[in-house]
C-alpha cells in the first residue's frame, strides 16, 4: 500500500520573521488555513485588510513544502481624515507618500520570500528548530 507523502505549510506574517500557524497537508489535496485572521494594527493614514496568502494556487493543490505570506490591502483615510490627524504643518503630500511605502511592502516581502537563498524545506527547518525565522535575510547569504 503506497503511504500517503505530507507536506508542512507555514504561514507566515508579512514581517517575514513572524510564524502564524504551521500545519500538514497531504500531497495533493487542498490546504485550508485553519488559523486565526491574521491582523496588523492601523496607521495614521487608514487600516489594513488581511486579503489572503501568497502562493494561494499552490494551497489548491499541494505538491511540496510551502511557506505563505499574509497580504493585506491597506484601506486609506480620506484626505480630509488625513488632514485631522496631521499636525503642525506636516505636509498631506509627506502622509499621502507613506501610503504608497506600506503598499509596496506587500510586494517587496513577496520578493524577499523569492530571493531568499533557502530552499522552502531550509526555512521550514529553521522554522521548526528556532520557533522563528528571518526571509530575505543577508545574514542567510554569508552562511552559506
């Protein structure tokens, strides 16, 4: 009788440090995240919605280890909510500027996963013995 292969999936927060929930999928089937919705506190310029996972096609059908990555949408104040919160003279283009920066977060976290010289197995390992782990880290690059 042929064994059934597993496969450890973790999902981590966008920070690339913070683990939020690991479980087992076997091979072949869907992985549904069991977790809690991961969440991040709001800004001065709106709040953010957890929008799903990065590799959310390979979690339809899991072929190997996978590490995903929460994304999030960040829903901004209007201008004139900005307005309020600035003070002193702080420019609503400076603010307005900011928000761009959290937007493109999302997609340099995605990027780091990507460049991290690991192999999914690796990180899952590191994940595993330290309870933590860095993606992207430089610190990865002069260990090897």
């Amino acid at each position: 009788m042929e064994e059934t292969k597993e496969y450890d999936v973790v999902f981590m927060m966008d920070d690339g440090k913070t683990v939020v929930h690991q479980q087992k999928a076997a091979k072949g089937t869907e992985c549904v995240y069991s977790g809690p919705t991961p969440t991040k506190p709001d800004t001065l310029d709106g709040r953010f919605v957890f929008i799903g996972w990065s590799n959310e096609e390979e979690l339809k059908n899991v072929q190997s280890d996978l590490v995903c990555i929460a994304r999030f949408n960040l829903e901004t104040k209007s201008k004139e909510d900005i307005a309020v919160d600035l003070t002193e003279g702080v420019a609503l283009e400076a603010e307005l500027d900011n928000v761009l920066e959290a937007g493109k977060k999302i997609s340099e976290q995605q990027k780091a996963l990507e460049l991290d010289p690991r192999t999914t197995e690796e990180i899952i390992s590191d994940i595993k013995e330290n309870g933590r782990t860095e993606i992207g880290s430089p610190e990865q690059e002069m260990d090897r």
